[in-house]
C-alpha cells in the first residue's frame, strides 16, 4: 500500500512512537506536508540557547587572554586559562548537542527536523576546528532552521554569511591582493604577502552548490574567492587588526575586498561590495548542475543510496520549474512512488539510530554526555563530520563490523537503563507496524528476559534500516 | 563461559571461504604484514621531506622554509637534496638503518583538487574519480585466502575506509567503552540475523575481532579518548596486536586527518610540526609492538595530493598536486629518497603552482603487492589497478 504509516514515520520521520502510527494512518501524506512549515512557536528546548554572536565574544576574549598571558609570560599559558577555554568551548557544545537530540526525541515536527538535519549536513561544518563546537548547533538554528522551506538562494546565502561558515573554512583570513588593506599590507612586509584563501569559494562550488562535476574550473575557484573577499566577522580579529563592525556578527569589508568586475562562469559581475558575491550565489542556486546536486542528495537521502533515476530527474524539474523553491521539491518526494516502496532500503546512520532508540521508548534524554558519548563511539560526533563534505550518506560508509558492533552494544545497554519496563514485542508491533517482520517478532517474543528482547528489537535489520 | 570462538563455530562461519580459491601463487610469503595509513586533508610533501638542496627551495617556500640540516634543530639530512622534517625522528632512525624510504614528487592520477575526489581515486585505483565503487587494496585481497571470521584485511575503524570496502570480507575494530552484550543476546542476534546477509556478516566479522581483542587484557583498557596523537598511538598499539594473532589480518588500514594546513601551517613547530611529531610516535609505537614481526613489515604513508608550491595569504598552503609518500619497516629496502625531482622554477611547476608530479602513486603500491604480497604483475594490472599499465611497479623497494 502506498502511503504507509510506518514508512512516512521512519523514513521520513525520525522514527515513530508508541501510538504514532494510529495518528499518522488516517492520511500519511497529509501528516508529512503538514510538518512542513514546522512548529509556529519556536521550541522550547531551544529557547534558552545564546546566540552565536554572543558565543563567539565570549570564546574570542578568553583566546585573546590566554595569547595575552602567553606574550606576557613568554611561556606556556598559564594551566587554569588553558583550561577555561576547553571547559567554555566544551560546556556550550554539550549543551547545544543536548537541546538537538532532546528536540529530536519529542518534536511532532519530525519530518521538518530530519531535514534540518539534512540540510546542516549539507552545509556542513565540523566542531574537530576551534572555535566550531562553541557555535555549531547555534549555526543550525539559526542559519538552516528558518530557511529550509524557502527559496534554496536565501539558505545558501544565510549559511555562506553565518560566521561558523566564515570561521570554518577561513574566508575572514582572505584578503583582495590589490584590496586597499592587501596592497597595504604587501608593501609594508617583504617575507610575508598576504593574500586569497580559496578554501570557501571552493567547498561552496563544489560541496553546497554545483558539486564536484558541476562545470566549474580552477579558474572559476580563484575568482568567486575574490568575489568574496570582505565576507567577514565584526570586531577584533585574532591580531586585533579589525576592530570594526557588532562583534561576533557577518560583517563586510570592503578594505579587504577585491575590487572589479570578477568573472564567474562565463559570467561577468560588475557589482560592487556584497551584492557581487550575493548575485554570484543566486545564479548558482540557479544552476542546472545545483539543481541535480540537490536532488541526488535529497532522493538518497529519504529512498536508497543510489538515488533513482527517474527520481531525481523529477525533483530536479520541480526545482527548475519553481525558481528554487524547496517546499515543491519536498512535496515532489513526498508524492513520488519510489519513496513508498518496501521494505526500508536505507540502513540508518548512528544520529537516526539513536533518535529513533529515544522516539521508541519515549525517552527525551536528560544526560547529554552520555548522548554525545554514545554518538561518538558509532562514529557519528554531534556536529562533528570531520570535513566540509559532511556524513557520507550511504550503508557502504556506515556499515563497518565494528560499527555494527557497537550498535549492539549500545542497543544493550539502553535496554537495561530504559527498556525493563517496556514489552518488547508490542513496541515493535507499535513503532514497526506492518513493516515489522514476522521472524523477527517471534524472535524477539522467545527471549528470556524483556532487556534481552528489546536489545534483539533495537539491534534488528527492521530496527536499523529505514 | 562460552568463548567467541564458540559462538563462531556454533554458528559455522569459520568454514565460509570467500576468497577466491584456485589462484595459487608459488612463493607466498604469509608471514609478510602490510600497513597502509591514509593521512587525509592533503599532507604537504614540501615539509614532509623537505627539497632543501633546490636552489629554489627557499625563494618559493619564503616563511615555511624549513632551515637546512646544518642548522641546530634542523632537517634530518636524507641525502644532499632532501631532509626529512624535524619532527619525524623515528622515522629518520629506521632511514638511517635503511628501513625507510620517502617517494618524492608522487601523486595519484586525480589532477583535480577536491579532497573527496582525491581521496577517492586514492582508494578507489582507478585512473579517475567514480570510475570504480571498490578499493584496490580489497580487490588485491582475492589471491590471499582469508574466510568469514578470519579476514585477510582489518580497517582500524568503525567504518570502513573506500580503500578496504568491496566484494572481499573484511573487518574492523574501534576501542569501545560499552559495557558487552552477553554471549546469550549475541548468539540470538546471530540466528535473528542469519537471513540477511548484510548484518550477518558484519556481526560474525565483529566477534572475530572481539576475539582477538578479549585475549588481550590491555585491549579492554583502550579508550577512544585523548588528544589525535595519543589516539594515533592507541589505534597503532591494537593493530599490532591484530597483526600479531593467530588466524588474525595480515593487513591494516589507518587514518590520520588534520592535514589542510591552510592558514598557520607553522615550520618546526606548529599546526603541522604537531601532526607530524603524532604520525612519528604511531609509526615508533608500531614498530616497537609489532616485535620481530616488525621485520616482515611494510608500513606505506601517503595522502590524497601535495599542496602549493607557494604560501598562501594566511601562512598556510592551499590543494596541491604532487606530494611525498613514505615506505617504512622491516622488510623495507630503505636508506634512499625515490625521486624524478621537477625542480621548484616557476616554468617547472604544474599549473605554475604545484609541484609536479613525476611519480604514480599506483606503482609504489604495485611494487609492494608484487613484491612483499607475492601479487602477480597481470593479477595487478587487470584486476588491482586497471588501466594503470603505464606505471610501471616499481622495483626493489623491499628486501629480499
């Protein structure tokens, strides 16, 4: 049957609760593309967070206190100021990591949270760089969260100016070579030029927009790294060179912006300070190669890792046809055959599997460093990717022994703090629905004790898959 | 208390051979072990073994210059041309005792600078990006017998790296903190999983290695915790152990990341002095765990691509082309630097910005399968590295 419950609750959901898939029976489809604006008050889970600004000042101040004690005392930092740095970085990543995945386990918004999700990974930055961990989650909820059902430009835009963004791939260390400050700078010191850092200009072509085959050249990185020159951060920079601007906030340079026309593409742009680099990421956005990045990601995201043809041919046509609108692209797969079909063809990455773990037992968890903990022993850190591409998205990268093993591990030991109290069979029957497979059922009825059958449930292929 | 093992033979997966049978090979040395680490972000090869006897050395590098081995905490002088960075010690000691070489001015055929490509050209062995879904070192493991449950292959890692991942059973093996389920839960687990091959597989892959690791008291000890260089070390301490079992893989695969140095590379110390001193001691560590089976050993180093002749607006350098590899350990014909050198004058760079590749990253590898894994010159050209006929292996780079 088209329009399974169980189907739009795991694949498209982030795993169903209890009695989830009675509500969601009466009209699957309807329940997905109601989620799509998500919640109309902001989550409470996320109301009390700081803003990335805020952060920032604070984490930036302590560096500078800790450069400043080293200079003074031309020695190692003193211990506790070293410490201090970890322990703020560290306190504000555990505490963003907690209100996502205590978000994930109760929101009625799932399917809006998975492609959150989603997108964060595909504008991914990593916390393994300082000062990332103090700000990812703060990047997510306020670059991604309030732009995944616009137009894809305002998305792109909005990530390309947060400063996690900037930070993470080093674009407030670019500078114009013939810009008022480069030119400066260049006369003033004989050893040293300064000068582009293409790292941002290239991941935006190659990871957010046109992909890797997109079309573009090495000719094409150079200038859109010029392009966008000056995309800064306000106040004062590592060597308090930049002291202008609300601190911790995007801010455009233009001492550091490359001047002239720059041509992107075949395409020249004559504007002049932030609307070059603007109008170069909406004709991006607006690229074919975008649109068929995009829905290759999103159909093997949602259906199989490799993405069905006629799939992606569809929602890269809905893209097109839209002018980048992302709510027809969602409602394109929504609607598509290819994404009911069963059984579940993909295995679910750590993330889904231990949002799906908490959604089962109706667990929001309370302990977020055993969250993270658990996170990063599957290989799968909270925010923390490794590499501008984000998480692979396919069973070939997630399904290694040893990270099969540890999913044991964990489904164990989550059955002996939560599942006692819980029957193992009717939860499958509750969350599984039809997609429950009747061998693993009897399995599971024959075990000998309650946290033995729920470790069998969560270790299951019905489990893991989705 | 019932054993892994047993669980293994209850189930009778120890008896399920998946290579392929038929392909015999003479002189097979089944003792020789093979280490491959992946140093991913594009490791500098300009500072991993620095040019320092090109006249252009020190124009082109500016402030990344490395000072000369003359110089107190300098260069580790490998021969008139090249030095080895200063943070790699060990290294340079196991060069001195001609049990180490560096391959200068390699790089894979990728000419482009996207690290995921690179990566996956790497470990794909194809001539290019995509052209093929499996590792060459998975498609060499055909010749090497190894059955479920007793791989030839162990990817030191929760997920298995491109270069391990095809149609050749391999396993792997991360430190955990979790509490074991019981051998009761596992051996349902088994029989929940029998009809699905994907999970039946991985899971008696993974008890296994559980063996293997139980046997040994300070494997439990392990802790996935810790700065990159004491994880380096940790991973390199259980591989030894892997490599040293009975019935264990005599084949393992490594990572290392934080090589993208693009801002604040740092010279004999810094960003990358750090990276280095961390690869040292996993390599030092290695060695010293592996005992006497160290001389039967091939430990090779490589990354995806170089990075930029010249330093960048921020002290760091950007994707390159060409890079440096590494071969060190016992069985290792070293004390030499392999090298076509390309010269560092703007007309000799590629692109005038990298250095130019005038080595194949493929004929290293094929010359340590043929010669230290007895792997057949055509078995390597038709099914290892297709279309690779052009690079040639290359020779003598292990003891005979």
């Amino acid at each position: 049957m088209k329009f399974h419950p169980a189907i739009a609750a795991n694949r498209f959901g982030l795993g169903a609760r209890p009695g989830d898939l009675q509500k969601i029976e009466k009209g699957p489809a309807a329940w997905l593309l109601d989620q799509l604006q998500g919640p109309a008050r902001q989550p409470s889970e996320l109301s009390g967070l700081p803003g990335a600004a805020d952060v920032l000042v604070e984490v930036q101040d302590l560096r500078r206190e800790r450069r400043a004690m080293r200079e003074a005392a031309d020695d190692e930092p003193a211990p506790d100021i070293v410490k201090k740095y970890g322990r703020t970085v560290r306190s504000h990543y555990i505490e963003q990591s907690h209100a996502r995945y205590r978000l994930a386990a109760s929101t009625d918004y799932p399917f809006h949270e998975r492609l959150v999700h989603f997108w964060t990974n595909h504008f991914a930055v990593s916390a393994d760089k300082q000062p990332i961990p103090a700000i990812a989650g703060l990047y997510e909820n306020e670059a991604i969260r309030p732009n995944i059902t616009g137009n894809f430009a305002d998305l792109l835009i909005a990530c390309e100016r947060h400063p996690a963004m900037i930070l993470y791939l080093d674009n407030q260390r670019s500078v114009g070579p013939t810009s008022t400050l480069g030119r400066r700078a260049n006369r003033a010191q004989r050893e040293r030029t300064v000068g582009l850092n293409e790292n941002l200009a290239r991941e935006i072509l190659e990871l957010h927009t046109l992909g890797v085959d997109g079309g573009y050249t090495q000719h094409d990185v150079t200038t859109f790294a010029k392009v966008i020159t000056g995309w800064s951060i306000g106040g004062a920079g590592e060597n308090g060179r930049f002291a202008e601007g609300d601190p911790g906030k995007f801010e455009f340079r233009d001492t550091i912006h490359e001047p002239g026309t720059h041509t992107v593409l075949g395409k020249r742009y004559a504007q002049k300070g932030i609307a070059q680099g603007e109008a170069v990421l909406r004709d991006l956005a607006m690229h074919p190669s975008t649109a068929r990045f995009l829905a290759t990601k999103l159909a093997a995201h949602f259906v199989a890792d490799e993405a069905p043809r006629d799939l992606v041919d569809e929602l890269t046509a809905t893209y097109l046809e839209s002018g980048g609108e992302l709510a027809p692209m969602y409602e394109s797969l929504i609607t598509a055959d290819a994404a009911w079909v069963a059984p579940f063809g993909k295995y679910k990455s750590p993330h889904d599997f231990v949002i799906s773990t908490f959604r089962a037992f109706e667990h929001v968890p309370d302990n977020a460093r055993f969250v993270v903990a658990a996170l990063d022993l599957m290989g799968q850190a909270p925010f923390r990717p490794g590499s501008p591409a984000g998480w692979p998205d396919s069973s070939d990268y997630w399904g290694g022994a040893d990270a099969l093993y540890k999913r044991i591990e964990w489904s164990n030991t989550v059955s002996r703090v939560v599942g006692s109290r819980v029957n193992p069979v009717e939860l499958g029957d509750g969350i599984l629905g039809a997609t429950f497979n009747p061998e693993t059922r009897k399995a599971i009825s024959r075990a000998e004790s309650n946290v033995q059958g729920m470790t069998l449930l969560l270790a299951s292929p019905d489990f893991q898959r989705r | 208390m019932i054993s892994r093992r047993d669980i293994l033979k209850a189930a009778g997966v120890g008896a399920i051979a998946t290579g392929i049978p038929g392909i015999a090979f003479a002189k097979a040395n089944t003792d020789a072990r093979f280490v491959l680490v992946i140093l991913r972000g594009a490791a500098d090869g300009l500072a991993l073994a620095a040019p320092y006897g090109d006249g252009n050395y020190r124009k082109v590098r500016g402030e990344l210059a490395l000072p000369s081995p003359a110089r107190d905490g300098g260069l580790l002088q490998l021969d008139d041309m090249f030095g080895l960075h200063p943070s790699l010690p060990g290294i340079f000691a196991e060069y001195e005792k001609e049990q180490a070489l560096v391959c200068h001015a390699i790089a894979s055929p990728y000419r482009e600078r996207s690290h995921f490509d690179g990566q996956d050209v790497l470990e794909n062995g194809a001539a290019g990006v995509g052209l093929l879904r499996d590792g060459w070192l998975n498609r060499a493991l055909a010749p090497l017998g190894g059955t479920l449950g007793n791989e030839a292959a162990i990817a030191m890692a929760q997920n298995t790296p491109l270069v391990l991942r095809g149609n050749n059973s391999v396993t792997s093996w991360a430190p955990s903190q979790l509490p074991e389920a019981d051998d009761s839960t596992l051996r349902r687990l088994q029989d929940l999983y029998a009809e699905d091959e994907f999970f039946a597989t991985r899971l008696a892959q993974a008890l296994k290695s559980q063996e293997i690791a139980d046997g040994e008291a300070a494997m439990g000890q392990m802790r996935s915790r810790g700065n990159d260089a004491e994880q380096l070390r940790t991973m390199m301490q259980a591989t030894a152990r892997f490599l040293t079992a009975d019935d264990g893989p005599r084949i393992a695969v490594l990572e290392a990341g934080g090589w993208d140095t693009h801002a604040n590379q740092g010279t004999t110390s810094g960003a990358l002095a750090n990276r280095l001193t961390g690869l040292d001691g996993g390599l030092t560590t290695l060695r010293n765990e592996l005992g006497r089976t160290w001389s039967n050993t091939v430990v090779a180093v490589v990354t995806e691509f170089g990075r930029t002749v010249a330093v960048n607006g921020t002290r760091g350098t950007d994707h390159g082309t060409a890079s440096a590899a590494i071969l060190v350990g016992g069985a290792v014909n070293g004390g030499r630097v392999i090298a076509d050198w390309p010269g560092l004058a703007k007309s000799d760079l590629l692109q005038d910005r990298d250095l130019r590749p005038t080595a194949d990253v493929r004929s290293l590898f094929k010359g340590v399968l043929a010669e230290h894994l007895s792997l057949s010159g055509s078995f390597l050209d038709s099914t290892v590295f297709p279309d690779s006929a052009a690079a040639r292996p290359m020779r003598d780079l292990v003891r005979t």
